[in-house]
DNA sequence: CTAACATATGAACATATATTCATATGTTGT
DNA sequence: ACAACATATGAATATATGTTCATATGTTAG
C-alpha cells in the first residue's frame, strides 16, 4: 500500500510523527479489507441475527420455529435471515412448505462463542 | 430460563414444533446476553473502528497519529475512541496535551484478527 | 497571562438499520 | 382449482449511528 521508504521523523507537523505513521501506515489493512471485516462484525452486532446465530449453533431450525424461540415476528427472522444468508453464514434447505435454517461458517461459529464466552467473564 | 420440562410433540401448532422449540429455548442464550454479545460486535461492526483497533493492534499511537494512518478527522476519530474507550477495549494515558491509545482487550485483538484471516482466506 | 496546540464534546445532519404491516410466492392437501 | 399454510419481500416508519462543524477543555511554551 505504502511503497516509500519511511523518512526520518523531522517532525515539521504540528504534533503527528511522520515516521510512526509511515510505519504504522505500512502495517495497516486497506480500506476495503477494513470493510469486510466491519461487515462480518456487523452481521453479529444485532442482538436478533446472535440470538439467531446462536440458536442455528446447536441445531436446525424452520423459519416459525426461530421465530417461537426467540420471540420475534416471522417477517422481522425472515428479514434477518435473508442477510444472513447472503452473507452465506447460514445454510437453508427447502423442504415443502418449510425451509429449514442452520449455520454454515464455522469462523463465525467460533467468532459467536468467543464472543459468549467474552461476557460470561468478565 | 424455561422451568417447565418439554411436553411431548403433540403438534397443535401449526408449523412450530413445541418440543424442538422448548429444547432450543433452554439452550438458548438470554436477552441480556445476546444483547451484550451484539455489543461487542456492533463496536467492531464500523470500518473506521476497525482501522483504528487494528492499527492500535501494532502500536501505541496518538489522536492525531491515528487520525494520520487511517486518513479520518480528528473529530470523528475522537468521537470513535470515546465509544472504543467506554467499552474498556482500548486503553490511553495522558502525555502533557497528548493522550496516548493502545489495545486494551486481548480477547478483541483475538476477534479482529480472526475477522481479518476470515476475509483474508476465502 | 496569553497564544498555540491536542483532544474532547455537543449539536446538526445525513444515512443506515430493524421492525411492522400488507401482500406476494410457492407448496400441500382436498 | 381452491383453501390453508410457510416463507419471502416491498414499503413505510421509527430509531440508531457516523461524520462534520463549531467550540470547549486542558496543557505547554513564551
């Protein structure tokens, strides 16, 4: 990304540190790295998509079935989970009239329960 | 959270399937929890938060450094440090009129460069 | 004390997001 | 074909969130 050299830090500016932040510029993500990561993260940053998330982790479920145990509107889960599933976090299988939902990354299996475990101590 | 044990599945209901449904609720994570899990995960859910953890990941840096790398404001990289900053995931000091940030959560230095390989390896 | 500076913060604004309601789609059983 | 049902989706609404601008706070140097 950063394809000069770091200069030495002569300090013309005001208070930054031109060669910190030739260093530390050099060993950041790009932008749209940065924004893939936010978006994942995001995709867990809504307590409905966790309890979701959370729930698919142990087994598989039809949409009203997600909807009865996490108590929320069948329209609100099936909004949810169509981001969910463009973002190819979950798995959904049609079987008649159903459709059957679970979890299908297991990064984001172990990123939930680390962040479950991350609460539970502390 | 669910006292009663499942009931068999008589399947009054519709769709639902109550004794799934009473399974998957005692497994089921609260609303508290859920709610402080998506917490976390909603700080690292924004791409500008995400520069600012992963450039502080390498190294103690300044406001106005920080401001530099990621190419932000010094407002709005203010504004995201507070947020950062009252969720104890990073940590600054005082240096005369600088304030010094750096990370202060190794369970989020964990979960952001677990996000990073995610992005990184598909 | 004053000026210059680094950082913090409140208000305003624009944008993104989640939920609800109404309705569409597609399947099953009669 | 029709009714009942499970799911999906568009539109509308309310709320949350991020950035900017202006300004406040607090520190250092002169």
């Amino acid at each position: 990304m950063q394809t000069k050299e770091c200069p030495d830090d002569i300090c013309e500016q005001l208070c930054e540190h031109p060669q910190t932040i030739c260093l530390a510029k050099k060993e950041s993500i790009s932008d749209n790295e940065a924004q893939q990561v936010a978006e994942i993260f995001k995709l867990l940053g809504d307590t409905t998509r966790v309890k979701i998330l959370q729930v698919l982790s142990k087994r598989e479920l039809c949409v009203c079935d997600i909807a009865a145990v996490i108590e929320m509107g069948q329209s609100a889960v099936s909004h949810q989970l169509r981001l969910l599933r463009n973002a190819r976090l979950v798995r959904y299988r049609r079987e008649g009239k159903m459709a059957w939902y679970s979890l299908d990354d297991e990064h984001v299996r172990s990123l939930l329960s680390q962040g479950i475990d991350h609460i539970k101590h502390r």
